[in-house]
C-alpha cells in the first residue's frame, strides 16, 4: 500500500507507478505476452521488462511472499483494472 497507487482499491502509495488503469495498458506492454502474463512477470521476476522511463524499483522476491492463490488473485484483480 504504500509503493503503488490504486483508487478503487484505495490504495494511496506515492513511490511507484499508478496501477488504477493498469489492466487497459498491460497488454500492449511487452511484446508477445498477455496483460495477465505481463503482470505476473512484473511480479516475479521485476527487472525482466521495466517501462521506459521508470525506475526499476520493484523489489526483488515480492512474488515469493504469495501463495499461487494470492498471485493469481492480484494478477486477476489489476488485469481487470481498467
């Protein structure tokens, strides 16, 4: 909550990117991956594709501190993010 911006979770963090809308942009992000794929790999594994012009400041091991279920569950909710 306090690294990324979400409204409509009311999640007001100020460090990274805003993720409000994100679901409308993940897909046209990285070439050959879908807007659910692209937020996964940005949660596992954040340095494998870091939008120009951004700092590449997502934590390292993020992923690892999620069941499957959870991962899935946030991936599900930002792709849905439009």
């Amino acid at each position: 909550g306090a690294c990324h911006k979400h409204e409509k979770a009311g999640i007001a963090g100020a460090i990274a990117p805003d993720l409000t809308h994100i679901g409308s942009v993940a897909g046209k992000r990285k070439p050959g991956l879908s807007g659910g794929d692209y937020i996964r790999e940005s949660i596992l594994a954040p340095t494998a594709f870091v939008v120009p012009g951004q700092p590449p400041i997502m934590p390292p091991g993020f992923g690892d501190k999620m069941t499957a279920s959870e991962l899935e569950m946030v991936v599900k909710f930002l792709a849905d993010s439009k």
